[in-house]
C-alpha cells in the first residue's frame, strides 16, 4: 500500500513540530502538507526545518482547503475554534481527522460530531498509550470503590497552556464516573474558591497547577477512611502523544466514517 498522505495543521506549534517530527521518522505515512495560520511568521518555510526534523521540501502555507483535497488524513492539535473549521473541511474531503485539540464547549463537540458523518473522526484528550490504560485503571478502581472514596484529579502543565482542566484530566474524570455509573457533568467540581462548604458525596474534583515546561503530569487520587490510593502519569515528552496520533490515523485508514476515541484505537473500549 503507499504511503498515507498527511497534512499537519498548526504545524509551528509545540505538537505541530512533534507530529511533523513523527510523520518524517514512522514508515507508512507521508507528510503531504503543512498548514498554520494566517499571518504566522513561519509561512512558507520548510515545515521539516521548522520542528528540527530537516529538510522535507514541504513549505508550510494556510491554505488548508487544497491541502486536504490532496490528503488522505489530518493531525490537528491546535485550538477549538481551528478543530471546528477543519472539521467541516475534513467532510468535505472525506479524510480521516485526527484531533487532539482540547477545551471544546458543548456546541463544539455538536459540530465535530456532525462532521462525523462524513469523515472518520478520532478525537481524544491523550494520545499516549499510557493515559489511556491508566483511564482503565481509574474505571475499574472507580467501580471497586464506593463513595467513601473521594475522586480527586490534579494536573501540571506547562505555562502557555491556556485551558483547564485538561483535555487528559477530563478524559480521566470521565473515565471514574464511568466506573461509578454516573454522568461526569453532574458530578464535577472544577471550582472551589472561598467559603464554598463541605465537599459533597460522589463529586470528582479537579485542580489545575500551571509552570514552567512541564509535559503533562496528572494524578487521580481515591481519598477514603484512613488510607489514599493514588494512580499517576507523567509524560516525558510530546512525542509519545505525536506517534500515537500517528497510529491512530493508520487505523483510521480506510474506515468507514464515524467518531472514534484512542480506546477504540487501542482495543481498550468495552
Ligand atoms: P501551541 O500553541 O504550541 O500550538 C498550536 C498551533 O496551532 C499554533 O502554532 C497556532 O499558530 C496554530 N493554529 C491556531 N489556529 C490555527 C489555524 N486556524 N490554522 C492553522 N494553525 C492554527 O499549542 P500546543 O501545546 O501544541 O497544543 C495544541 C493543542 O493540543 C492544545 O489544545 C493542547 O491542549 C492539545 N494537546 C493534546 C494532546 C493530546 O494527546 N490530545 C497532547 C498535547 C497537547
């Protein structure tokens, strides 16, 4: 078979330049295209140059809509507003449409779904293998473990990141209320500040810490009656992320059109 066409979307950014470095090292797929924003300074340089890979002869324009034409699949993390337009763009082309982009509003999860019907969607907060078999520990601690046990989810990242909690922490919050049975959205509490009361039976907390240049470190933390126990994370890298989104494109490819998560990528869905 050749090799499967890709595009990079955000090509410049902290992922854009590790899924660039992913595409140019892993066999079976191609970089086709790179794509940033309008204004980037970056437009028009080589894309391989850009993310320390070398050189790939590949410029990086933003012109997305001739880029996915001439694709196959698209490797998105870039920001909500982005995901969304490539998304209707990845229908249109009827390309696989990896998306690792976090901090979606409900409205936006409507319209990546709608784009579902046309292209093969696989979208995730994380990528890595390790998240997602940590997501089926949590599942199954959350299911042993009654409500005597408080859910507690802290993540670290770097300082540029711009939302919280984290797309890794809410794919593990959603993970525990799976395990429990019960909606994740009645059950959170992302806010406490002042004189806010006691903590109520069944929430799954969450705190966000940000500094420096960390990765993404996450624990999930079932406090119960005289003992912790605490399942952990931490990435050393944004590689472990770009070449699971790699993987997942190659499962993607020639797959019917639908929306697809890591865990159905991975066989770890029930
Ligand atoms: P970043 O700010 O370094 O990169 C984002 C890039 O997208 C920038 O270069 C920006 O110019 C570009 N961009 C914005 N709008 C665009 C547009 N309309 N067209 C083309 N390019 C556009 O951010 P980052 O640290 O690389 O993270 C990107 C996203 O990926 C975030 O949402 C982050 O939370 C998420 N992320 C997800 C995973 C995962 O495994 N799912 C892992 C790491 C990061």
């Amino acid at each position: 078979m050749s090799d499967m066409r890709l595009v990079v979307v955000g090509a410049a950014g902290r992922m854009g330049q590790a899924l660039v470095r992913a595409v140019h090292n892993a066999p079976g797929v191609a970089l086709a295209a790179a794509i940033e924003r309008e204004g980037s300074p970056v437009l028009g340089q080589d894309a391989g140059l850009v993310a320390g890979a070398g050189i790939t002869g590949i410029m990086i324009t933003d012109d997305p809509l001739t880029a996915f034409a001439q694709a196959d699949g698209v490797l998105d993390f870039t920001i909500p507003a982005a995901s969304v337009a490539f998304a209707a763009l990845a229908a249109q082309a009827r390309v696989v449409h990896i998306i690792g982009t976090t901090g979606f509003s409900a409205d936006d999860f409507t319209k990546l779904n709608a784009a579902s019907r046309h292209a093969t969607v696989i979208q995730s907060g994380n990528f890595g293998l390790g998240v997602n078999v940590l997501a089926q520990l949590v599942k199954q601690a959350a299911k042993v473990l009654d409500l005597d046990y408080d859910i507690e989810i802290v993540e670290m990242h770097h300082r540029m990141k711009i939302d919280a909690p984290s797309g890794t922490a809410l794919l593990l919050g959603e993970a525990a209320a799976s395990g429990r049975g019960v909606a994740l959205n009645e059950h959170m509490d992302k806010a406490r500040d002042g004189h806010h009361g006691a903590r109520q039976p069944g929430d799954i907390g969450f705190a966000s810490l940000r500094g420096g240049t960390v990765a993404g470190e996450h624990s999930v933390i079932f406090a119960g009656p005289g003992e912790r126990i605490t399942l952990s994370h931490s990435a050393e890298s944004r590689d472990n992320f770009a070449n699971g989104a790699v993987k997942a494109v190659l499962w993607g490819r020639g797959r019917k059109p639908g929306y697809f998560s890591m865990s159905d990528v991975l066989g770890l869905a029930d």
